[in-house]
C-alpha cells in the first residue's frame, strides 16, 4: 500500500471555455489550445455593484484575474488594495498558489470565478469597515506577492 499518484486530467480551453459561456452567455471568451481570456460581468450579492473581470489564463499557469471596471475605490485611510497582486492593475490575490489551491483539472466557472465573488463581498465591506474579512495569507508587498 504505498502513496498513490493522482495524475491531474487538465480540462483544455475548449471545455473551460464551454462552461463559462453555459453560465454567462453575456460575457466574451476567447481562446486557443494554450490560452483562454475571459471577460464578463460578476455581481457578488444583491446590493452589490455589477464588476466586470478579466480572468487570463495560460495553460501549465495559474490564472489571473482583474477587475476591469469599475476602478476599485479604497477603504478610509488606505492607499493599497488588500489581498492583490497590483492595486494599479486590480489584479486580485483569490487563492493561495503555492498551496495549490487550484490546479488545470478544476474548471474556472466553478472556483475562480465564485472566488473572485467572494473576494469582491469581502472588498466591498472592507471599503464601508476598513476591515479585511476576507482570511488568507498575508503575503507582504505586492510585489512579493507575485512570487506566490
């Protein structure tokens, strides 16, 4: 009974693709056999902006995600976003990549994309509290984060 090896069966773009149009007909995909850029609309909760989000994503990486509209506002007193990789690009920090949190074999619909909603409720209330509620990983300055 030794440890087994679980092989990771990589959804490719065309599938990935396929599931987020089902879900959000609205929104924009395009890809190729290596690369897949999403575009559309996430609203977190009914009292909630509407966020448009750009999620790239190349295969053997991880995916990014951005908020592209609208420009993210700042709780009181604060001059960086919490839990991002860039304030200026909006690029947001979903899940902790060195723990492997996501891997090819997930489909984006059903974990980036509820993630990123999840991530937009908790800035939404840290821009009313100036409260992170949202958990993680602190990972130091933005620029060390992209290391992670």
């Amino acid at each position: 009974m030794g440890s087994k090896n679980w092989k990771i069966h990589t959804l490719n773009m065309g599938a990935q693709a396929g599931r987020l149009r089902s879900y959000f007909p609205e929104s924009s995909v395009k890809y190729t056999q290596n690369e897949l850029t999403w575009t559309g609309d996430i609203t977190p909760s009914p009292l909630s902006n509407t966020y448009t989000i750009k999620v790239k994503y190349v295969r053997g990486k991880n995916p990014n995600v951005y908020v592209v509209n609208p420009k993210l506002s700042f709780a009181p007193g604060e001059t960086l976003l919490p839990h991002v990789y860039s304030t200026p690009k909006q690029w947001l920090c979903i899940y902790h990549r060195k723990s492997k949190e996501w891997n090819s074999g997930m489909a984006l619909v059903d974990t980036v994309l509820p993630w990123t909603s999840e991530w937009l409720l908790h800035y939404e209330i840290w821009v009313v509290t100036s409260k992170w509620r949202g958990g993680g990983i602190e990972h130091g300055t933005e620029s060390n984060k992209q290391e992670n």
